[in-house]
C-alpha cells in the first residue's frame, strides 16, 4: 500500500456543555488515511464523525493528541504556517442548500478558492479554470452567471466537489455528500466521486451514516460509536466477518430493497445512543451490547488487530461466529 | 367485500403560485385496504405528501384541493367543514411527519401532548386520560413512562420523540394513520426499531399509508405500493410483484439505481436527465424525455393507468400493452 496521507494519533476533542459538563465528542481515536484510498467512516448521529472528520482536516482543534499531514505534524503550527496544507485537505458538505452563498453566481463561488490562493493571473484565466471545473463536475458551462437557488440538489452538490476541486487538494473530507439526495442522484454523485478519483488519484474521507453507500465507494471503513472507533478494516472484511457486537447490528439494520429478504425476524439493536455528555464507563457500548460483562463495565477495549489490519475494539470479539446476515 | 380505509378519487392538488399553477397532485386514484400497509414511493417533489397532506385537509395556501373526492371508509373527507374535519383528524385518521423535533409542541410536556386528542375526541377525564395515554407509550416501546411523560419533547431522544408521534397518533385508535417518511431523521437502528412497531400496528389492525424516498423501507413492511412521478401514480402493484416485474421505466429505474448500490458495479445505475419542472411539464407523458424506450405517442398523449400482468397491478405507460405479451425479464 501507498504511503499514509493524513494521520491522526490519540485525537481527543470536548466541547463544554453547560456548568462543567462536557460532550465527550471524539475520545483517543487514532488512524491513518492512505494515499488514494477512500476511507469510509460511519456511525449513527451524534457519534462524532462530523467532529473527527473536522479534527482531520484541523478545521477543529484537537484537545489532546496530534494531527500529522504527509508525516510533518501540523497540531501547533500557527494558521500562516498550516496555509500550505489547507490547500491540500478540503471539504465537501452535507447540505448543498446551506453550504452555497446564495448571493453568488457560479463563477464567484468556484473562483473564490483560486482567488484565495492566488492560482490565476488575468481575469481571463481565472474564468477558464473556472469553466474547465465546471466541465469536470458536468455543470453545462452556460450556467456561469447562474445563482444556487437555480439548481437542483445534485447540480449544488456538483458545484460544491467544484469548489473543493478548484484547491487542487490531495484530500476531501466527504461529510455527508449524498445523504440530502435521492437515490438516483445521489448514484450520479458517487459515480463522479470515483471518475474524479480516478483522474486526479485523491484521496478520500468518506463520512456517512449510510452503510450501502459506504460500502461502495470505500476501500476501507472505520465504525464510529459515541465518539470512540470500534472496528476499522477493508469493507469486504468488516461487512462480511464484522468483529464487533455494534457493527454486527449495523448490518443487521440494513434495509434491503428486497420484498423476499424481509428482515422481520433478525435481531435488533435495543435502546439508543448512550448521551455523550456523560458517556458509559469502560466499554462505551457495553450499555446496550447483549455480551457484555464486568470487564466491560470497567475497561475500556483497546483496537486490537485480527490480521490484515482488521482491527476490533472488543474484549470479546465475535470471532468467526456465523452472523445472522448474510 | 370489505370496504376500503382509505380512497381517493381522481384527487388534483394544485398550488397557484405567482409563476402559475402548479399541479403538485394530478388524477390521484389510491386505495388503502383495511388491515394493510400501503406504500407511496418515489423522489422529491413527485407529489406524495401533497397527497397525503390533502387527505389530512393540511395543505396550505397558496395550495388547495381543487377536485377529487376522498373517503375514510366510505365517508366522505372532501367538502366537510372545517368543524367535522377536526372531528375526523385524530380520531379517525391521523398523521405523524418526519421530524419530529419540528411537529411536537416544545413547551409541554410530552404525556400532556399524548393526552390532549383524548380529551378532545372521547371526552375522558384527565385521569382516565393520563391513564390511557400511560399505556399507550408504553405500547409503543418507551420505558420508564412515567418519568418520560414529564418530559419535554427537547429531552428525548429522536427515535422517542417519533414514538411519542406515533403514540399521540394511535391514541383515539385511528382507521388510518398516514406516516410520512417516518424514518427518515432517524438512525438505522432506531430506523428499524420504529418499522417493526408500524408493522406490530398494522398486524393489530390499523391500516397504514406510508410514505417514503426508501425503497428498502418500502420492500421491508409494504403489502402494496403506489410509484408516483412529477405529480401522478405510475405504476402500483402489489410489493412482490413491483419488485419482481416492475413494468414502468422509472420505477425499473428506481430499482436499479437502489439495487447497484449493493451490487459490484463500479458504476452504479442513474436515471438520466432530472425530475421535471412541475411549472413547465413535458408533453405526453411526463417521463418521456428520461426515457430510454420513448417512442412517438409518448410524446403527445398522457397514457392512462393500463393492466400489466398480474391482477391490480397497473402501469402508466403506452409499452405496458407491448410487455404484456413477451416475459418481464428481471432486473
């Protein structure tokens, strides 16, 4: 495999809620994002992948823990002197309604990253890259002067992969690309993620809670789970042989467009996310997982590794017991 | 025969907007059997919680029902005054909606919200109420009722807040409870929690008509569904036989796009072109200019709902006929 890209050792991140409480956002998460791969990171709402998928690109500061970009670590340097690897991470949003200034024509919303950084001399040239992007991301170059309110969802989300292109990034952190948007555009947009991979050889942090999606685009994943990691591998691996109890449920709840594969009978995942104000001791899962037991109640599991980089954070991983999906 | 829970009648919802009319509802015909969940499918902006909303009499200004008759077992919903329509929402038939932070009143305490159709609808006593409303959280899965009921709905977590929905929707024993995009806000897990509950209603004798983007959802716990595009019914079948042998080119469409994503395509399936402009349709069929297989009527005339195959399975579209002599090959 490639050389690591981005890095994250022990990232810890709070965020005060109210008289000394704290959200426990992401607690000591480390992993590292390969050059070229797509990297899948899913879990349920408010399990902080939002939160890490922020802390990897430093648009958040982590509390503890460091940030490594291309081996150099970034965590303390000073906003001037980080410049030159903000160029090199960018970010594609969730809400192509809300991530959009509805004030400004396609032209200045994709030239506002060349401008920042200074890629274009003449006005002339700014406007070719500009249309040459739009090219790229399939927006017809006569929606120019077009405002965002005169597209469709698909279409803002387009302009919006253009924008992060027109940086030139190494990588884009993914945070929900596709979740606002039906099927088959949401289809239309993954197909582009991967032309576009394919033609500029980035690299991706794929953020969703859609497990199918995931699965598609990803070369590996990471489950996520009230701020912690609990299973990180290759897709094949993970989706097929799950080592962790969660992650097992996650499958399971899988709805399959398949009238003849109800999944009427499979067991469900009990309860609701634990609140991350005041998250549960030792295991963070050990509140709604049918196996757990003291030592779970206590100790908190660390990422151990089954071979070929199949980790679980588990003190009692489900091993090669036949899963109830299939 | 049983009579139907739900029928609707050539229902047209129009919107009249500053740019002109825009028929968000056309020819509406859609039937809920009693005992069953019954399903509307299909993308944004197709029509379907207009049609749910002018069952309810919920559909706001600049929109409103402009022709259709809508009967909730064999009474009449449309041309009622606004008097016996409350009488009828809550009791009869109710709703619960997609988010339900946005649908439940934040200053008052969820038991008092579960309370207040009883009161309203069977003119209990508050006791009586409470006690019912007690028992009916807990019937939809909420532990520790007591406490909860106390509880303002910013307390709850996103799959209690929908439950809490669905218990103030089940309180007076509704006919029909229409669900739009139930599931929707909701994680997965809590997702599938939440449907097996709708499927436990339905086997206890509520008919349901759910509405949802989610094909899976719809596969999962549909008995039969209604396709809708740019405003009307396309195709509607019963589940096994939409999924099997879908006969309209946008629900095959819809079908392949949600089946590659769990297929090793490496390019998944699209529709081309995008949803129409309900201002400025296409002539003929609505489809058309989306359509791999348009041929010249299409272009000029509407298709109306024709027979394809299986019983009560009909399909908005001039091939239907053509298909029907040659087998559907499965997709």
């Amino acid at each position: 495999m490639s050389g690591v890209l981005l890095e994250a050792r022990n990232l810890t991140k709070e965020f005060p809620a109210g008289r000394k409480k704290k959200v426990h956002a992401v607690s000591d998460v480390s992993l590292q994002v390969f050059q070229g791969e797509t990297l899948g990171l899913v879990g349920e709402s408010g399990c902080g992948k939002s939160t890490l998928g922020r802390l990897m690109i430093r648009l958040l500061r982590p509390d503890s823990g460091a940030l490594l970009v291309g081996g150099d670590d970034v965590t303390h340097l000073s906003e001037k002197e980080f410049r030159k690897y903000r160029r090199q991470l960018q970010l594609i949003f969730q809400d192509p309604y809300a991530s959009l200034d509805p004030r400004l024509n396609v032209r200045d919303l994709i030239a506002e990253p060349l401008r920042t950084n200074h890629t274009c001399r003449t006005k002339e040239e700014l406007t070719q890259r500009v249309l040459a992007l739009m090219e790229d991301v399939g927006i017809p170059g006569e929606y120019l002067y077009r405002y965002p309110h005169q597209f469709s969802g698909g279409q803002r989300q387009r302009i919006g992969i253009a924008r992060a292109l027109a940086a030139d990034p190494e990588l884009i952190v993914c945070d929900e690309p596709v979740s606002a948007l039906d099927v088959p555009v949401q289809n239309q947009i993954l197909n582009l993620l991967k032309k576009l991979q394919k033609s500029r050889g980035l690299t991706y942090l794929f953020i969703s809670h859609d497990l199918s999606v995931v699965r598609h685009i990803s070369d590996r994943v990471c489950i996520m789970f009230l701020g912690t990691l609990c299973e990180t591998g290759r897709v094949d691996d993970v989706y097929q042989n799950p080592q962790h109890p969660y992650t097992r449920y996650l499958m399971n709840a899988i709805l399959v467009p398949d009238p003849h594969h109800r999944t009427d009978r499979i067991e469900l995942l009990s309860g609701e996310i634990p609140s991350a104000v005041d998250p549960p001791s030792g295991c963070r899962f050990h509140t709604r997982c049918p196996y757990a037991d003291d030592r779970c109640r206590r100790e908190a599991p660390k990422m151990t590794d089954a071979g070929d980089g199949h980790l679980t954070a588990c003190h009692y991983p489900l091993g090669n017991r036949p899963g109830d999906h299939s | 025969m049983e009579s139907k829970t739900l029928e609707i009648r050539n229902l047209n919802t129009s919107f009249f907007t500053q740019q002109g009319e825009v028929r968000a509802a056309c020819d509406v015909c859609l039937e809920v059997q009693p005992g069953q969940i019954t399903g509307i499918v299909g993308e944004s902006g197709c029509g379907k919680s207009v049609t749910a909303r002018s069952v309810m009499g919920l559909v706001r200004y600049p929109g409103r029902v402009v022709s259709g008759e809508i009967l909730l077992d064999g009474k009449a919903m449309t041309g009622i005054s606004g008097k016996e329509a409350c009488s009828l929402r809550g009791a009869e038939v109710s709703m619960i909606f997609q988010e339900p932070m946005t649908s439940l009143n934040p200053v008052m305490k969820v038991g008092k919200q579960v309370e207040e159709a009883l009161l309203l609808h069977r003119k209990l006593s508050k006791k009586e109420a409470a006690k019912s409303a007690a028992q009916m959280l807990e019937k939809v899965g909420i532990s520790d009722v007591k406490n909860r009921m106390e509880c303002y709905p910013h307390q709850l977590s996103g799959g209690l807040r929908q439950r809490v929905m669905i218990a103030m929707a089940m309180i007076c024993s509704p006919k029909l409870l229409i669900a739009d995009e139930p599931t929707t806000a909701l994680d997965v897990t809590v997702e599938a929690q939440i449907l097996r509950l709708m499927k436990q209603l339905c086997d206890a004798g509520t008919s349901i008509l759910l509405i949802s983007h989610n094909l899976g959802v719809i596969a999962q716990i549909c008995d039969y569904v209604y396709v809708m595009y740019a405003g009307r019914v396309v195709e509607q079948a019963d589940t096994m036989t939409l999924f099997d042998h879908p006969a309209h080119p946008y629900t095959r469409g819809l079908l392949q796009a949600a089946r590659s994503l769990r297929s090793d395509a490496e390019v998944l399936a699209t529709i081309p072109g995008v949803v129409p402009n309900l201002l400025h349709l296409p002539a003929g069929c609505s489809f058309s200019p989306r359509c791999g297989q348009c041929q010249e009527p299409c272009k000029t005339s509407m298709p109306d709902m024709l027979p394809a195959g299986e019983k009560g399975h009909l399909v908005r579209c001039f091939l239907a006929e053509k298909e029907k002599q040659q087998p559907v090959e499965a997709i």
